[in-house]
C-alpha cells in the first residue's frame, strides 16, 4: 500500500495563458493514472500577465484536448511571494522564466527553482519555446516536450512515494 507524500509543484511561464497550465494538466493526468494525485498539489502561474484570470490559449487548447487534456477552466494567475514558501518544485518553462525567478526568488528557496525540462527523459532541449515563436508546429513540439518532461517527473515523485511507503 503506497502512502500519500506531500508534495507541491509550480509550472511557470510568462502569461500562464499556455505552456504553464498545459504542463500542470499533463502532470495531473500522469499522477492520476499512477492512482498518486491526491497527496501532490499541483499549479502553474505566470510572470508577466497583462490581465489575471485569462483562460488557456486556444490554439493550445484546441491540440491539449486532442490528446485527452482539459483546460477549460484554467484562470491565469500571477507568481506571488507566497508561491516560494509554498511550493517544493517551481518549474521554469525556459531561460528567461528561471532568470526573471531567480532575480525574485528569496535564497533560502532558490534550490527549489529548475527548467522543467530538466526532467525530460527523451529530449535534448534544455527548455520549452514558447510556441507562439515557431508557429502551429510550436504546439506540438511543446506538448510533446511537456508530456517527456512529466513522464521523468513522475518517476522522481513515484520515488519519493516509495521511500514513504
């Protein structure tokens, strides 16, 4: 019988309108099907938003629910200095996500701050590009980064229940 860890994880990009929320989607799904959700909290939120409460990006919306995603009721919402206190894992979808979290990041929590895509277990890519970049394609090459990424991830979390266990 596995026990339930306490565990929280914070997937960031710039607007929380795409690949933050779809990685916090991808990973919910993941920790469902190994029956370990409950006991995880997981949440995504933004740097830069012009307007809260925006919901997810519809071309990325529209390739999440092809492959049994649901987004429809994602909000965007803004990083808060709570969030480094809170959150065991804050994830930065690229580069320039991790710099603007580290330069806001009190040091006591800064070792909790990694590029998502650290976890990848397939891929080569250090990041996530924001796929408005690389046009429609963008959006599945990103879905498919975030899904390689969650699969590693579910593995560092399958292990941490096991050492609960």
């Amino acid at each position: 019988m596995k026990k339930n860890i306490d565990l929280k994880i914070l997937f960031v990009c710039m607007s929380n309108t795409g690949r933050s929320p779809l990685a916090e989607a991808v990973l919910k799904s993941k920790l469902q099907e190994q029956q370990i959700l409950e006991g995880v909290c997981v949440a995504s939120a933004g740097l830069c938003l012009n307007e809260y409460g925006r919901g997810i990006d519809t071309r990325l919306k529209r390739i999440a629910l092809s492959k049994g995603y649901f987004l429809d009721t994602h909000r965007s919402r803004g990083i808060i200095s709570d969030d480094f206190e809170n959150y065991d894992y804050i994830l930065a979808m690229d580069w320039d996500n991790l710099a603007m979290l580290q330069r806001v990041c009190p040091k006591k929590h800064s070792h909790k701050l990694h590029l998502l895509m650290r976890f990848a277990q397939k891929s080569v890519n250090a990041t996530l590009a924001d796929p408005d970049d690389h046009g429609f394609r963008g959006y599945d090459v990103v879905l498919s980064g975030i899904e390689d990424a969650c699969n590693g991830l579910v593995e560092v979390i399958l292990d941490k229940v096991s050492k609960v266990a």
